[in-house]
C-alpha cells in the first residue's frame, strides 16, 4: 500500500506526463510543479541528446523540446535503464502520428543514431575465426555487430557541425569493432545481397557466382574476379572477420 508521500509523488509524475488531463494535487505549489518540469525536461535532454545529437542539431531547441514533451506523455517506457529509453524514443519517434507536422527525415534519422548506439551497446559474444583464412574459397565469419540498414534520406557523413539532409536513398553497413568503436560504412543492394549469402555459409566466390547468376552477368567470370576486391573491403572494414576455423 502507498503512503501518502509516495501517492504524491506518482499523482505529481502522472501531472507532468499529462498536464492537460492529470490535474496537480491540492497543495502542491505552482512554482514547485514548474520547477519539476523544467527538471524532468533537463534530465530526459541529458540522457536523449547524447545519443541523438546530429536530430537535435537538425531541430531547433523548441522543437526538440516539444519532441520530448510528446514522448515523455505518450511513451509507456518505465524502465529505468537509458538504454531501454533510447529504444523507446525511437519505437515513439518511428510511429508516431503526432510527428508528422515534422521534418520527414525525422524518422530516419531517429533510427540511424538509434541503431549506431544500439551496436555501441549490444553485449556480444566475438567468434573465433581464421584471420589469415582464404575468404574467397572458404565459409566466412561475419562481424555479429554488424547491421544493414537502407533509408530514404541522407543520413550517412551527417554530424551536428553539418546538420543537412536530402532526399536520397541511403545504404549504410553499420558494426562495431573489438575495440568497442563504432563504424558506418556505405553500401548497396548488391553489397547487402553479397553479406546475406556470406553469412548463409558460401564462400566468397560462391557467393559472387550465384549474384552473376542473378544479374545474367554475360561474363561471370569477371564479375567474381572483380567483385573479390569488394569482399576484401569487407574484411578490411571489418564486416568480414575471417573464415571459419
């Protein structure tokens, strides 16, 4: 059972969720309510705004602040962990119709600086793999942070120096390292299609034969003889580790 000072403080929490339908309880001071708001739009800005600074460049203050006011009422987040947060600001941000007076690269770009954090902050178990392995001619071992992702503006190269998007279809390679830093590479359909059969179990050139296969590719041949360089950026980017041991 709650006491009387605990049932304050949820009636007081569910008030500055909804302030427009959870009135204020009987002798709680404006000036306290006020200063409460301002102090929960403070923290929520500090744990958000470092993993979204490029949106919150690309927004003006008062619309950043009307984004978290939003999400703060509507998101049924409780946990307190950030990270389970952040996931909640991008599940609020991606669906949400009460944002779609806003930019319309709001979403992607919620959801890219989401996904690199969530690959900062995954806990992963590293393989082991053959570092000097034949990539071309045996099973590779693939990064297990790493994440395709395809979005309809420019969300990769942006940073809050340069906080400018366009509309264009973007592929990025997304994955973090063993040092723990985080990488975004750019990519493309056929990069993404050469990483699903990669990581199905064929070789380098297995997998380049069947793409020349798909593309009716006059000269497969060519194709996979090229496109071997491709698969040693991968490995050199880190997305291919190795091959199996």
């Amino acid at each position: 059972m709650l006491n009387d000072f605990q049932h304050t403080q949820f009636a007081l929490a569910r008030h500055l969720r909804e302030p427009l339908h959870m009135p204020v309880l009987e002798g709680v001071h404006a000036v306290d309510v006020r200063a409460c708001k301002q102090d929960m739009a403070a923290q929520l800005s500090a744990v958000l705004a470092p993993v979204f600074p490029v949106t919150k460049a690309c927004l003006d203050d008062a619309r950043w602040q009307h984004v978290l006011r939003m999400f703060l009422q509507a998101s049924p987040s409780h946990a307190p962990w950030a990270t389970a947060l952040h996931r909640a600001f991008v599940a609020y941000v991606c669906v949400s119709p009460e944002l779609q007076t806003f930019p319309a690269w709001l979403q992607d770009l919620v959801h890219f600086e989401g996904l690199q954090n969530a690959v900062r902050t995954t806990p992963v178990t590293w393989p082991t793999f053959e570092a000097q392995g034949d990539v071309m001619h045996h099973p590779v071992v693939l990064n297990p942070t790493h994440v395709e992702a395809v979005y309809e503006w420019s969300v990769y190269g942006m940073d809050a120096q340069h906080p400018r998007l366009d509309m264009q279809s973007t592929y990025v390679s997304v994955l973090r390292d063993e040092a723990d830093a985080v990488h975004v590479f750019k990519s493309s359909v056929f990069r993404g299609q050469l990483l699903d059969l990669l990581g199905q179990g064929q070789t380098g050139a297995q997998a380049l034969g069947a793409l020349a296969r798909w593309l009716s590719h006059p000269e497969p041949e060519v194709l996979v003889r090229e496109g071997a360089q491709l698969v040693a950026q991968l490995r050199r980017e880190g997305v291919v580790l190795g091959t199996l041991r």
